[in-house]
C-alpha cells in the first residue's frame, strides 16, 4: 500500500493533521481518576466545559449571539431533521424547498411525508448541474429550504445567493458547514453532520434562531424530535455523543488558532478548487466538469474523462497515494472532496497526476 498522499473521501472525510495528534495525545492521559476521554460521562463538570466551549467556537466563527442563536448536538444525522423539521412546524404554513441535488430531494421527499410541502425549483432535469436563477415562492411559507452543498453533484449556492432567497432560510449545510461566512440576517437554521468540516461521525449540529424555536409545536411527536427539549436540556435530553463533541471541539480549536475568521477558510478552500477547475476547463475537454461554472462546489469536485480512461485513472490514482476519488454509484465519474482538512499541496499534487495523465494519453 502507497503512502496516502490525500484522502479525498466525501465522509467520514479526511481530518486535520494537527487535530489527529491533539487527540491521539488527550487519549494517553486521564482526565480525573483514571477515566478518559472516551470514558467521559456526559453529565460531569469536564464534559459541560467540552460541549460550553464547542458551543461558544461554532458562534465566534459565524459571529453569532448566544442570545439570538441555540447550538444543539443532536444525533440521526441529517436524515433525522429531514423529517423533524417539517413535523415540528406541520401547524404553520407550507414550507418551501429547493430540490438541487440528490440530498435535499430525499429532504423533501421526507416533508412531504409529514406536511404539505412545496417544491418551488426542481434541477433533477438537468442532472442537477445548476442552481436556479431566480425562485418563485408564493404564500408565507414557514421557512424555504435548500441543500448549500450537494456533495454527489457537485453544486453550491454561492454564499451572495443565500441572501437574496427570502425569509426564514433552513439550510442543509452538511458538507461546506465552517467553510465560508454568510448574512445570518435571513436564516433560522443551518444544520451539518459533523464527519465532513467540523468532526467525526456521530454528532449533528444545528444553529437555530431561537425565535425559530419558538414558533414549534411538537405535539403528538416522540419527544426526541421536539427542538424545544433539546434547548431546554442544552444537548442533554439523552446520552451525548461525548466523544464526537469532544472532537467538534478540537476541530473548531484548530480553525480559530489556524485562520482566526471564517473568511480566511473561505480564502483557503476557494484557491484549491480553482486550482483543479482551473486544470479542468484547460483540459480541452479531456477532463469535464459536471456542475455550470455558476454553480460549482469549492467543496466537492465532480468530473468526468474519458469513460474508457476510468478504470487506468483510478488505478494509477491509487498508486500515487491518492484515496477515495471515485464518484457516487448515482453519478459515477471522480469526486475530490477537498474540505478544510485537505492541504494546498495535497490539490496541487492531483493536479499534477491529472496532467501528467492526461499528457500519457496523448491528449
């Protein structure tokens, strides 16, 4: 097996390299009375300092207010807030989702299940390649929602849009949470699992506007899915994933002493992505990418070559260290999940092996 050069997963994805070692580090010694990390209960003085601290990152890098804002550490990953979302606000009005890609379809889908939703713009006829130009939303809907990043297609809402697409903004933002800054003024709630940017598996965040909060009424649901319990226990209505919060927390540490703003993150991951869009468009068409230009993920790199060339691109990928490229079994194609883990060397390097293959094959 090659030395990996970078793991390009799409989650669980790659972490930092420093936070690998901070943890490997806090698992060797006792926090009191022989207990670890691991062992930590989720109702003792070290884990509330863990989960205070957690919390308080998440906000300082979206310059958010505890007073205005409630961070929960939830569990059922983002399928479980596909459904109790919708089922805590089924009382209002109609919600309204944008359906730009294989995640918020199936988040949709889940609405519709429990409420009267509304698709407002569908791009499934295109393969989800682009994002719309403009919405139409009609009524007061309780809230519009939408996926910021589609991980298996490769598309994102540039953070200037989100802005423009009305009141009470609910955005998926599993997979580009803590990598870009944006208006809060229009959003009530944003929520990521954690194994992509801010984590290891087992951890759902959400940002909630606690007036957003207050307008739900969970009646007749199982307690678990009702938002006003979790912010009335502050994440401690069950057993906290302790170990993944923990982590969220090493995470976010590492962002604040690394680049200090979520502009800085933003700064970063947008440099790797031109990068290999950059090698893309130049390609003459040997390579291709599947999102518009408008469109296009600083997250997931989604592409295409020649269908013949698949099989000899992976493979020799492989061998230079290069993991998990290949693209989702919906889409085929390759994928580079290029998240804020992934090093500027590390694109720099693919970059490099795409070239070079693409000149060994005469083209």
């Amino acid at each position: 097996m090659p030395t990996i050069t970078a793991n390009f997963a799409a989650g669980p994805a790659a972490m930092p390299k420093a936070v690998l070692k901070t943890i490997h580090q806090q698992l060797g010694r006792d926090i009191e009375n022989g207990v670890s990390m691991l062992e930590l209960g989720h109702r003792t003085a070290e884990f509330y300092k863990v989960r205070d601290e957690a919390k308080k990152n998440i906000l300082d890098l979206y310059g958010l207010r505890a007073s205005e804002f409630s961070v929960l550490f939830l569990q059922g990953g983002a399928r479980l807030q596909f459904g109790a979302l919708p089922a805590n606000l089924r009382h209002l009005p109609k919600p309204a989702y944008i359906v730009s890609g294989h995640w918020s379809k199936i988040a949709y889908q889940e609405a519709q299940a429990v409420s009267s939703a509304e698709k407002v713009w569908d791009g499934e006829a295109d393969q989800f390649s682009k994002l719309p130009t403009q919405v139409s939303v009609t009524g007061n809907p309780s809230y519009l929602y939408l996926t910021s990043n589609e991980t298996i297609h490769g598309v994102q809402f540039p953070k200037e849009r989100l802005a423009t697409l009305g009141e009470n903004l609910v955005i998926d933002a599993s997979s580009d949470f803590l990598s870009y800054g944006f208006d809060w003024s229009k959003c009530a709630m944003l929520f990521a699992c954690a194994q992509k940017n801010a984590g290891i598996a087992g951890v759902t965040i959400a940002i909630m506007r606690n007036s957003f909060i207050d307008q739900m009424d969970a009646k007749g649901l199982p307690l678990y899915l009702d938002y006003k319990i979790h912010r009335e226990h502050d994440s401690l209505y069950n057993t906290t994933p302790v170990f993944p919060v923990y982590v969220t927390k090493v995470v976010t540490d590492w962002m604040l002493e690394r680049f200090g703003s979520l502009a800085k993150v933003e700064a970063f991951n947008k440099k790797k992505a031109e990068t290999l869009y950059t090698l893309i468009d130049q390609s003459g068409g040997f390579y291709k990418a599947h999102a518009e230009k408008n469109a296009r993920s600083h997250m997931n790199v989604v592409f295409t070559l020649p269908k013949d060339l698949e099989t000899k691109f992976a493979q020799e990928a492989k061998q230079k260290g290069f993991l998990n490229i290949e693209g989702h079994r919906f889409l085929g194609g390759f994928r580079l999940s290029i998240y804020n883990a992934i090093e500027q060397n590390q694109v720099d390097a693919f970059a490099e092996f795409m070239a070079s293959f693409q000149r060994s094959q005469g083209s």
